[in-house]
C-alpha cells in the first residue's frame, strides 16, 4: 500500500509509531492505528485511549484552525 505515511512521535516520555492510511479501500475517513514501542508504552496507551486519541487527531491528522473558520481542514 502506498498512501501510507509513518511518523514517530513522543507522548508523555512514551515513544509510539503512528501510521496514517490517506485512501484506505472501504473508509470514507482518515484511518490511522498506532504501535507502542515498548511494554510501558502499551501500558499506557491501554489507559490513555481518549487522550492519544485528541492529540494525534489535532496534531497530526487535522491543520490547526484559522480564525473565522469553523472546521479543521484535512492535511
């Protein structure tokens, strides 16, 4: 699959891959799934779902907000 785009990131001292789907077959939206590197990070993605959930969502998937606009703008 090509229109996959893998990034590393860092939550709270935890180290994650985040891979983002841009055109996966049968999804209307933007898919992503992320990979803890580690026991610790598993841990604490199993307790901070909704959390990572936020921060890749207004970090990584979604252009921040221009004034006067209501919704964010896909990247």
């Amino acid at each position: 699959m090509t229109n996959i785009i893998r990034k590393d990131l860092t939550i709270s001292k935890h180290k994650f891959i985040l891979e983002i789907y841009i055109a996966l077959e049968g999804a209307s939206d933007i898919t992503w799934e992320i990979f803890p590197e580690d026991y610790e990070a598993c841990l604490y993605a199993f307790s901070n779902k909704k959390r990572i959930e936020n921060v890749i969502t207004k970090q990584y998937l979604y252009e921040p907000n221009k004034k006067g606009e209501d919704a964010p703008s896909r990247v």
